[in-house]
C-alpha cells in the first residue's frame, strides 16, 4: 500500500495510527505466503484446518463437562444421602423421607 501509494511506511503507519513495526509484519507475511486466501482470513482471526476446528470444539465440551462435575460434586457434599438421612432421623416421627 506504502509502495503503491508513493509514501514511506511511517507515513502509512502514522496515517493509519499504528506502529510503522506492524506494517513490516504484514508486509514480510504477506510475502512469504503462497496462499493469500489464508493470510487475511478477516476480522484478525486465524482460518483453521478442520481439525484445529474439531479440536477447539472437543476442548470447550470437556471444560463444560468438567464444570459439571465439579458443581455435582459440590451438590453431593450440600445434600445429604437418603441413607445418611434415614439413619439420623430414623427415630423421629415427622422425619420427611425422599
């Protein structure tokens, strides 16, 4: 853009509010990248292959999972059993029973 435009890189970058360093960046990705379809995917997130997409996705299910079984267990140590339950009220006319 620099380049086409006639201007040096630290005009662009300060034209455009950043680092005239990031402009390098982009300018050595761009050139060592076959693939121009792949370097500027959008919104500065990175493409991934289908199996860094399944690999994302199984990560996020197993940290939801392990969040449930922490909050069961918490549940369990609240909660009572119905044998613990039964045993110390069992000699309690009005003992609830679940």
């Amino acid at each position: 853009m620099a380049q086409s435009r006639g201007t040096t890189i630290k005009a662009l970058a300060d034209e455009l509010d950043i680092h005239p360093s990031v402009i390098g960046k982009w300018c050595k990705q761009f050139l060592d990248t076959e693939d121009r379809q792949v370097l500027f995917s959008g919104n500065g997130n990175k493409s991934l292959t289908p199996e860094q997409k399944q690999i994302k996705q199984l990560k996020t299910a197993l940290k939801d999972k392990d969040l449930e079984v922490e909050i069961l267990k918490k549940a369990i140590s609240i909660f009572p059993r119905k044998t613990e339950y039964l045993s110390i009220h069992s000699n309690e006319s009005s003992a609830i029973y679940c």
